[in-house]
C-alpha cells in the first residue's frame, strides 16, 4: 500500500506515534523491586508472575507498535481491547507500513525511546530479523499451544495468525469475476490486476508471488513461475502496478485484487454500505497459506508492554479477535479442543478444501532472494 505495503491502508487513522527524544529509556519502570528487569524476562512467570508484568507495564505506560493498519485482520479492535482492559496506550507509527519498514526502524533506531517495542512480520520477515539478533526471546504463556512448526524454537518469534492467497474481485465493474490465476491470464482483464504491496517488502504480496507460482507449475522451492506469471500478465496488460487499497478499490483503480482471504472477506463486508459487491475466492490452482508473526524488539523501550501485548494477541481473548477479523488464529485448533474457539466467528471463514503446508525457512530465504534479483525486471516496462 503506498510505495512498500504489506498490509492495507487504514480507513480509521491512527494515532502517530509521539515522537520522543532521542536516547535510551529508562528502564526503572520495567523493573521489580527484587532486580527483575523486563528487557531480559524470557516469560511472564521468568518476570515474577503476570501481575508484576501487569504492574510494570501499566507504569510504562506507552507501546509503540508500528504498521498495525485498524482494518488488517480486525486490528483496530485488538487495539482497543488491549487499551481498555490495561489502560496502556498505543501509539502506532506508519499504519501502512511494510514488515521491511518495521525491521527498518528498529535498526535505525536503536537506544532511542521511540524505536517500536514490537512487530507484526510476515513470515520471511521474522525469520530475517531473527537472523539479524533484532528480537528478544519471549515464551507467552500459551507457547507450548503453538503448533512446532509455526515458532522458533528459541521463542525469538512465532505465528499468530493468517489465511490464504485470495482473489477480491469488484462484480459491479468486472461483468465475470476470475477465480483461478488461470483466469487472470484472460484478455478481460487488462489493467485490473494489482497486488497488495511489493513481494520485496510486503509479506501479503510475497504470498500472492508464491501461490501464483504454485498455480504455474513452481513449488515452495521454485518460486520462479511466480514471477514469470506477473511478467506475462504486465506484457499482456493485465497487470496494474497500483498498490490495491480499500481506497483503490472504492475508486475502481484495482477491481480485481490479490490479497490474503482475511482481508478480502473483510473488505467484502466494509463495501456494502458503499455500494462495491466485492466477491472473495481462494483459487484452486494456487492454494498458498501463510501466517504472520509477532515478536518483541530486543531494544524496546517499553518491555513490559511489549510482552504483555503478546500475552494478550495470544490470549483466548485475543486469539478470537482475530477470528471475528476472517483470519484463522495460531492457537484455533488448541482452543478447539479446549471448547473456547468462538464458532460462529469460525462458521464465517472463507472455505477452502485440503490441509495447508508451508514453505520451510530455507525456501522462503531462496524464495525472498530470488524475488529480490528479479521482481523489478518482471514488471517493468
């Protein structure tokens, strides 16, 4: 969105992030009286108990998160959730903002008190982070509910939710909406296909290469006849480079856009009132799923907050908020078993046949470089 989104613009803007003085922060808040600082706290009870974490973080008092749009996978209502029910205020930069743009700021700004205290990555992105030594290790409290494969095993980051590839489709403008990628290669579409962000930035668009990629005959370690698809929908003209927003959209400037199904199902439902019949389908030549990952900053200023905001995204509380946002929850089949999945919200997913697989760190690793040498040539021109 913009120049390098992975997430969609925010139509309820939030607040900038207060922009502080320089310098490192002081840490007499994030410490109990018996030494426990939460800068090195590694869980709750590592802390002293999830009251003293509590305490400490209500006297901090401040979260700066960075790139949480309100309307990406019902994050405006996580927000609000999180701020009612500890009195701690978020304050988050660049809505908008790209998973690079986060990992930006924490190098830039290391030591200073406005550097974010915690991330929300695609995938690929935690794990380049991780690599980088930019996150602190920290096991909330329901870290052994998190299925192996979707965290680190050194806790630096873990998966918290996500969907599959789809493709939103405005049937007022386009007289048959595609279903498959397939479809996108038609000659109806010219000039109506866009993406979510840049693959090279943005986690949402990254998938929409992979899935695209798996439609064409490429494969988790073959990311390729991704990027040879979108070179032959920009020759045919059907490829758009404007980055599809909600606003995008409601303009008719992306009629047909490739996105994660939490979010097109979403927007399915904020269009209505404005008159876009937005119609959502999870293609089946190119089933791609993949999640996001959450970590805390191992410079955040605000430790104490930080951890307890992990504690409450995977909270049952938290984990059902995203839920009611189309997106399908980390935790959703331990909190099946567990009886406090909310159903109704579940009974709302978009459907999609078959058991999801992902690629492993060292295929989104190629994957990303792969991209990287190649995605401005496939478009360009």
């Amino acid at each position: 969105m913009t120049v390098s989104l992975p997430r969609t613009a925010a139509l309820g803007v939030l607040a900038a992030l207060a922009l502080s003085a320089c310098g490192a922060a002081p840490d007499n808040a994030s410490t109990t009286a018996d030494g426990k600082n939460a800068a090195t706290a590694t869980s709750a009870a590592d802390f002293g108990g999830m009251d003293k974490l509590v305490a400490a973080a209500k006297k901090e008092g401040t979260l700066n998160a960075i790139a949480l749009p309100r309307d990406w996978a019902n994050y405006g209502a996580l927000i609000d959730g999180f701020q009612k029910k500890y009195g701690i205020k978020i304050s988050v930069e660049n809505p908008d903002g790209s998973s690079q743009d986060e990992i930006n700021a924490v190098t830039s700004r290391k030591g200073q008190t406005r550097a974010p205290d915690v991330l929300d990555l695609g995938s690929s992105f935690a794990l380049s982070a991780a690599q980088q030594g930019l996150l602190a290790p920290y096991k909330v409290a329901s870290y052994g509910d998190i299925p192996t494969g979707q965290k680190d095993p050194q806790a630096r980051w873990y998966n918290d939710y996500g969907g599959y590839i789809s493709i939103g489709c405005d049937a007022k403008r386009v007289k048959t909406c595609p279903t498959t990628f397939a479809d996108l290669l038609k000659p109806q579409y010219k000039g109506q296909v866009a993406l979510n962000g840049n693959p090279t930035k943005s986690g949402s668009a990254f998938g929409g290469v992979y899935a695209a990629s798996l439609a064409s005959g490429g494969s988790f370690d073959d990311i390729q006849p991704g990027l040879d698809f979108f070179a032959k929908i920009k020759k045919n003209g059907n490829y758009t480079p404007v980055e599809s927003t909600p606003a995008t959209v409601e303009k008719g400037e992306t009629p047909i856009s490739i996105d994660w199904d939490y979010l097109n199902a979403g927007y399915a439902d904020e269009f209505k009132s404005k008159g876009v019949d937005w119609k959502v389908s999870v293609p089946s030549d190119g089933q791609f799923s993949q999640y996001y990952s959450q970590a805390v900053n191992k410079g955040a200023p605000h430790p104490a907050a930080a951890r307890l905001w992990q504690e409450y995204l995977y909270s049952t509380e938290g984990q059902n908020l995203w839920l009611k946002g189309y997106a399908r929850p980390a935790l959703m089949t331990a909190m099946e078993k567990a009886g406090t999945l909310d159903k109704t919200a579940a009974a709302k997913l978009p459907k999609v046949s078959g058991t999801p697989s992902f690629p492993t760190e060292a295929q989104q690793a190629k994957a990303k470089t792969v991209l990287g040498q190649g995605w401005a040539k496939a478009v360009s021109g």
